[in-house]
C-alpha cells in the first residue's frame, strides 16, 4: 500500500468533502475498470500469446 507523505493523512482528514470525492472518483474507476468482462478479456488474452508461444516455439 502507498504510504502518504507527512501531513496528507491529516489534511485529509482536516477537507473530508475532498477526501469523499477522491474516493468517489477512485470507486467510479474501479468499477469502469475492472470489470468481469475486463477480466475475462485479460485472461483469453494470456492464453492467446501462450498458445502462440507454444506454437511458435
């Protein structure tokens, strides 16, 4: 985990409408990012340069 640097925890704590939109921000990424499809793809994508590694190889 990313360690902030000295200060940022407590001025976060000191703007919590600042640290609520981070985190939403940081929530509407996870959610468009790292989707099952998303996964998926990642995973056909692996077998497919192995299969061609296997046959090239």
């Amino acid at each position: 985990m990313k360690k902030l640097p000295p200060g940022q925890a407590s001025a976060y704590l000191n703007h919590p409408e600042q640290a609520d939109q981070i985190a939403a921000a940081a929530r509407l990424r996870c959610l468009n990012e790292h989707t099952g499809s998303k996964r998926l793809g990642d995973i056909f994508e692996q077998l497919d340069w192995e299969l061609l590694e296997h046959r090239n190889g």
